[in-house]
C-alpha cells in the first residue's frame, strides 16, 4: 500500500502542469534583461518557457533577434504579423508574460489570468523610466531601493518588486573563459588597457569626436558598442543614425587599436569585465558599470537637433532626467569638450580612488544586493504571487 501511495505520488507530481512563461524581447536590447532568469528557469522543472519577439522590429534586427531566440531554451512564437502573433500568444493562455518595456497593448496579447510582469529595458537617466508603466502590469522588478522611491514618487500603482538588476547577475558569476575568449575574439593588445565607449542614440556625443576617436585613445584597446538602433533605424529621434553608423565603421576600419562590437553580440554586459573604463554620455550603462568599481567618463557634449540647441531646457523634459544628469557628476568623470578626452582618460586612470566613494553610495542607492541572485528572487516573486 505504501508503494503504491509513493508511485501515485510521483505519476501526479510529473503530470501537474507546468507554469507557462513568455519573455517577449519586443526588441532585441529587451532580451539581456531576461537572460539569467532564462538560464535559472530552464533548469526549474516546475517551468515552460516561450519566447517572441515583435515582427514591427527593423528586418534585420528581426532576423537577429529571432535567430538567438531559436536557440534559447524552451519554444519560440513567431508569426507573419503583429494580429497573427498576439493571437498566438494569447491561445497560450500564459501563466506569465515577461517584457522589456510596455509601450504596446500588452493586454490583447495576454488572457486576464495572465500575471505580467516587466524588468525594463534600463535603468539610465531618461524619464521613460517611469513613464513607461502600462496599465496592465501586474509586477515590476526593480534594481535598487532608490528606484524604488522614484517609482512610488512619480504615482506608480504597480506591484513592485526591489529584486536587484537580473542583467548583471553574470557579473558576478566567475566565468574566466568567457572573458579570455572575447579578448581572443578582438585581439585586444594585453599590453594596453581596454576602455569601453558605448553611446546612446540620442543624444550622442559620437558625431563631435568623429575620427578623432582614435586619435585620443592610441595608448589602448577601444571597444565601440553602439546602441541597437543606430544600427538599424536610418532615421529617430529627429537625427540621421545613418550617418552616425557609417562613421562608427570608418573609425574602426582606420584606427587598428579600435573595434567595432556586432549587433549579434547584443548584450553588452560581458564587455564590462573585460573593460578597465568605460565612455558614454546618457546610457544606462552608467549604473551597469558602477557594479564593478571601474571608472566612468561622462561626455558632456552632444549633437542636439535644432529645437534642442534653441531651447535647451527641452532636451530635459523630453529625453533627460535634469536632477539625475547632474547627479552622476558625483561618481563620473566629465568631459566638457571633445579635446579633453585624452586629459580626462589618463586623470581617470591615475585617479580612480577619488570616486570610490561616491560609486559605493550610488551603487547601494541604484543596485540592489550585487550578489548574482537577482533573478533567483524574480523567481520567487513570481510563484508567490502565482500562489
């Protein structure tokens, strides 16, 4: 009798349904936000996972985004159009749906008992942050304490859940290999230092170095990681991302010490081990970097379009949190003008030390226990509220 009661124990125990989940990488950036709770579900037999992404996207960016997809553990949802995928993934009847951002009708792509939740996109100095909040999110995973308060402050009612940032959670994971590999993958000089320059689309300080670049970072290995869609949209935000791709190449192809990080290579997070210094101007990257102590350069000049350049006060209702912009002067070297770069590099390097306090403060108000379990509590959040 005992055996049998411990045999139906086990038939029932595998037969229980598994908990379906979607991440929809709605763009391709949206999927390095997912990818550590990816691996931790795969490994959790209570989970079936899915994965999309928004045929709206650039082609290319498509073809890319949907070829990692394929390879990633669990099934992919894919479709001819945007009215044929929501269809598809609503007749999943999902348990969970996971996105990067919601500024789409999540609620035609999920049935009512679906729990939603978001991890966003990044955590930089843009108030989309918090605009960028639909209706029908039930939870949010947020990164640290004081993003938080900034949440509550700006009248957020969604659920929210202080998780710590799940994309940095392979930081401190002791991957040695993956490290030398990349270092192998761009023949970086292990004589020099590696610096990281990773603008944001708009606005960008890129188009006022141009060439010079290269000419004011010979002494190291410059890792180039442009934003996704200065790499597909030929046109946003009211400025030609063309022009700025193709000057990203010219500069790669004329300098030897300068490389040119592929979209394939979509998550930028590995290259923050490998970087001794990061550049960038209003990038999430600001706060994704400050987990490793390294230092940060600041470019404080862009090339605005021209209702920026004439009422500057704009660029900070529209694209620019005006308090946290002044704030990362706390922790970062600023460059006012692009022939300072060389200067600031090298006081950077010599003078690390005297930010590492500031960088422990912010670190502790922006990101929320480094200890690689981020995404081990988004799981928990998750089958909490599913219980």
């Amino acid at each position: 009798l005992k055996s049998y009661s411990y045999i139906k124990f086990i038939y029932c125990k595998s037969m229980k349904k598994k908990i379906s989940i979607l991440f929809d990488s709605f763009h391709l950036y949206h999927l390095p936000q997912f990818e550590s709770l990816i691996d931790l579900l795969s490994d959790d037999d209570r989970f079936q996972i899915y994965h999309s992404t928004s045929t709206e996207i650039q082609s290319e960016e498509y073809e890319i985004c949907r070829s990692i997809l394929v390879k990633k553990p669990g099934n992919s949802i894919f479709a001819e159009n945007e009215d044929e995928r929501k269809k598809k993934i609503k007749n999943l009847n999902l348990d969970v749906f996971i996105c990067g951002w919601s500024r789409y009708d999540i609620d035609e792509y999920v049935s009512k008992k679906t729990l939603v939740g978001m991890a966003y996109h990044g955590i930089g100095i843009k108030p989309s942050y918090w605009r960028d909040n639909h209706d029908r999110l039930d939870l949010r995973f947020v990164e640290g304490p004081y993003r938080m308060s900034q949440l509550k402050d700006k009248g957020i009612k969604t659920d929210l859940a202080l998780t710590g940032f799940m994309k940095l959670d392979s930081l401190f994971k002791d991957i040695k290999n993956d490290k030398i590999l990349l270092k192998e993958n761009f023949s970086l000089d292990k004589e020099k230092k590696t610096i990281l320059f990773a603008p944001t689309f708009y606005p960008s300080s890129f188009e006022l170095l141009g060439t010079r670049l290269g000419d004011y970072t010979r002494g190291y290995n410059l890792l180039i990681k442009p934003h996704l869609w200065t790499m597909y949209k030929n046109n946003f935000a009211g400025m030609s991302h063309k022009k700025q791709r193709n000057l990203f190449q010219r500069v790669a192809d004329d300098f030897e010490h300068v490389h040119l990080i592929p979209p394939e290579m979509y998550n930028i997070t590995p290259f923050y081990k490998v970087s001794d210094m990061l550049i960038t101007e209003a990038s999430s990257t600001i706060y994704e970097m400050l987990a490793l102590d390294k230092p940060i350069l600041v470019n404080r000049f862009y090339k605005l379009k021209l209702s920026h350049r004439i009422f500057k006060k704009r660029i900070y209702k529209a694209r620019l949190n005006e308090e946290m912009e002044k704030e990362i002067a706390d922790f970062c070297f600023e460059v006012h003008k692009p022939n300072d770069l060389p200067q600031v590099i090298e006081q950077a390097f010599t003078n690390t030390n005297s930010k590492l306090s500031a960088m422990k403060t912010y670190k502790e108000k922006m990101l929320y226990k480094l200890d690689g379990k981020a995404s081990l509590r988004a799981r928990d959040e998750i089958l909490a509220r599913l219980d």
